[in-house]
C-alpha cells in the first residue's frame, strides 16, 4: 500500500475536512423530533460540551502556525524538495489531535 508524500498529507487532511463540511451543509433533516433534551440538566450539559468543543477548537488554532494547520507550509517544501521542520512535531499532533476531537 503506497501512502501521499508528506508534503501532501496535511493538504490531503484539509480537503477531506473541507468534504465532510459540504457533506455536513447539504445534508437533509430526517424529520419529526428524534430525542428533545430541551429545559433538562442534560440538555444544558451538551450546550456547555457545545460551547466548550468551539473554545477548543479556537485556542488550539493559535497555538500552530496557520500556515502549516492549513497545510501551505508542507506543499511549499514540498514543492521546493525541502524537508520538513520537525520543531514543533508533539505539539501540533496533540493541536491537530484536539481540533479533531473537538469537532467529533
């Protein structure tokens, strides 16, 4: 099994993002109430798990360089046959891991 280059897997991951957003923007409602959690303790729960996925994805967001969250960075050494910097390697896997878990 033949994997991308590394220059463009971070590129890859975004497109694959950007998909699952239009999947996400024209997907269909099923109709009727499937489950109403509206005025309990376990609707506000999920409100606050809600609003807390948002600031994680936010504060995590600026702890990378947005050139290489977005994966220009890569496709540019890529391009240029530069190899890539491993400065930052831990900390954007557990910013790249966040964003995902929060969005999830």
């Amino acid at each position: 099994m033949q994997r991308a280059a590394i220059s463009t897997d971070r590129s890859a991951s975004c497109a694959s993002s950007l998909c699952l957003i239009l999947l996400f923007w024209l997907w269909q409602p099923m109709g009727g109430i499937v489950w109403d959690v509206a005025g309990s303790a376990f609707g506000s729960a999920l409100t606050v798990l809600y609003f807390l996925g948002w600031a994680v994805v936010l504060y995590t967001t600026f702890l990378i360089d947005h050139f290489d969250l977005l994966g220009l960075r890569q496709a540019w050494n890529g391009f240029r046959n530069r190899k890539p910097r491993g400065r930052h390697a831990v900390r954007r896997r557990l910013c790249n891991a966040a964003i995902r878990l929060s969005f999830a």
